[in-house]
C-alpha cells in the first residue's frame, strides 16, 4: 500500500468519525467547564472578601456553552466568512481532468485538513475558556486570548478549504 492508498483510505473512512469525536470531546469538555466555573463562583461567594469577579466567570461559561455547540459555532463562523455550513463529508475538489490520478489523494488531503481545522477551532475556544481560569494573570491570559483567537481563524480556513482555495484563486488570479 503506498501512501496515496492510504491517505485515501483515512480520509474516506476516518473523517465523520473524527469530526463528531472532535465535537463529543469539546460537548464534554464544556459540560465539565460549566460545572467548575459554577463552583468557583460558589466558592468565590462563600470565602472572598474581595469581591466575586463575576465578569471573568460569566466569560468563562460563554465559551464553554460555545464547546457543547461547537458544530453551530463552526457554522456560524462559515456563515461569517459566507462560507455556509460546514461539512466532514468526503471531498470532491479536485477533478481528474485537471490533476489526473492524483485528484483523488489531493481530495483526500483536503479532507484530512478539515478535520484539522476543526480540531483547530476546538482549541481555539478551549484556549478562550482556559483563559478566564482562576491564576492566569492579565498578562497570560492576555497572549492565550490571542494565540486563541488565531487558532479559531486559522481553524475556520482549512474546516472550508475549498471555498478558501477558490476565494485565493479568484483574488490572486491563478489558475491550475
């Protein structure tokens, strides 16, 4: 089997399976993100005398109410982008007219890329949320903010690599 097969092989068997473990693992990270924030928000009320930083906490919930959605949120981000919906399904860019034999594994990368745009975008709002932990100071939950933030656009372009691609192509003229 060379690699060619292979990637084939991943791409048209591993990506829905991949996608909806990428979206189960962020439904539960959020879940467990939700019950901590509440409790440190019980124990912020309980025992400080400084104050309860319910700012901080309230940020904290949002973007773990974004990890349970995350397949709206990746959609909602298409939708910005006038992408639409995304979609893990199989990949039909490339045609075998233009890239010959190869169009099926250049196919196949790009399906390999969407699921790693979308495990980028998971990280990217996990970031956010870890952000908002208690014993971050301004300072580095300020540089994880925006590594975040990038992860989550960066994210967004290879979940629609192909309208990217087909947006570059159209704005730097290049054809192939």
């Amino acid at each position: 089997m060379d690699l060619e097969s292979v990637l084939i092989q991943v791409a048209n068997g591993g990506q829905e399976p991949l996608a909806r473990l990428i979206i189960g693992v962020a439904a539960v990270v959020g879940i467990i993100g939700v019950i901590g924030y509440l409790m440190s928000l019980r124990k912020q009320a309980r025992h400080s005398t400084k104050g309860v930083e319910v700012g901080r906490i309230f940020a904290g919930i949002i973007f773990c109410v974004c990890l349970i959605t995350l397949k709206a949120q990746m959609n909602s981000g298409g939708a910005t982008l006038g992408f639409g919906d995304v979609s893990f399904g199989p990949v039909s860019y490339a045609s075998e007219s233009t890239f010959g034999m190869g169009a099926a594994a250049v196919n196949a990368v790009l399906g390999i890329v969407r699921i790693l745009g979308a495990y980028f975008f998971y990280r990217g709002i996990k970031g956010l949320k870890d952000s908002y932990l208690e014993g971050h100071t301004e300072l580095s939950a300020s540089g994880t903010r925006g590594a975040s933030i990038v992860k989550i656009v960066c994210g967004l372009l290879l979940m629609f690599d192909t309208q990217t691609l087909d947006a570059l192509q159209s704005t730097l003229n290049i054809h192939w």
